[in-house]
C-alpha cells in the first residue's frame, strides 16, 4: 500500500508548513493526485488517519482531488487524455506520449488554527 508512504510524505509537509505558520490545529488538507500515481482516495484517507494520530493535524479533514491524465502525441504533436491502460494516440494512431499532466501529487492548501497573540 504506497498510500501509507504519501500519507507520511504529507503529514512530514503539512506540520513543517504548520510549525512555520504558529498553528495550534490543522483542519484542512487539500491535495491533487494525478491518475499515473494511481492512488486510490478512499485508502490514502486511511492511511492518512493513522499517520496524523497524535500529531495537531489528526482531526485534518483531508480533500483528494484526482486530476486526469494529459498527454502530447511525440509523432503528431496533438494534445489528448491518454488513459492509465491506453496511450494510443487518436489522431495517427501511435503510442509514442509524453505525459503534460496527471503525474503529480501536489500539497495545495493547508487551513490552520494559529495560536492566539
């Protein structure tokens, strides 16, 4: 389960950007995940509980957002959404992609109590 390591990986992020802030609390988390990373929500939302347990962020609501696979056609040049089974281009029919988007996972908002004063 390579959920359990990217629920660690943004745990590590949001306390340091949470130290950085003065927070008391983290209440939201809000990352994208690129459909190439292949991570399924519902078991990052586990593995994220348990990594946050004991930490200022354990009652974080944690928001995945999937972003789709993007892709340029090397041969054709034409701009499509390949799918994790597929890379066919549907212009000239060759399977020679490079991947623009979906391959990322990106940390893009902490919501934070800070301490008061």
């Amino acid at each position: 389960m390579h959920e359990l390591s990217i629920a660690v990986q943004l745990l590590d992020s949001v306390l340091a950007a949470a130290a950085e802030h003065g927070a008391r609390r983290v209440d939201e988390v809000v990352v994208e995940i690129g459909a190439m990373r292949l991570v399924v929500p519902e078991a990052l939302q586990a593995a994220w509980e348990v990594a946050a347990e004991g930490t200022i962020a354990a009652a974080a609501t944690l928001k995945v957002v999937e972003m789709a696979l993007a892709g340029r056609c090397r041969a054709c040049g034409r701009a499509f959404e390949p799918t994790i089974d597929s890379f066919v281009c549907p212009a000239c029919g060759r399977a020679d992609v490079e991947i623009t988007g979906g391959n990322d996972i990106l940390l893009t908002s902490v919501t934070c109590e800070r301490e008061e004063g």
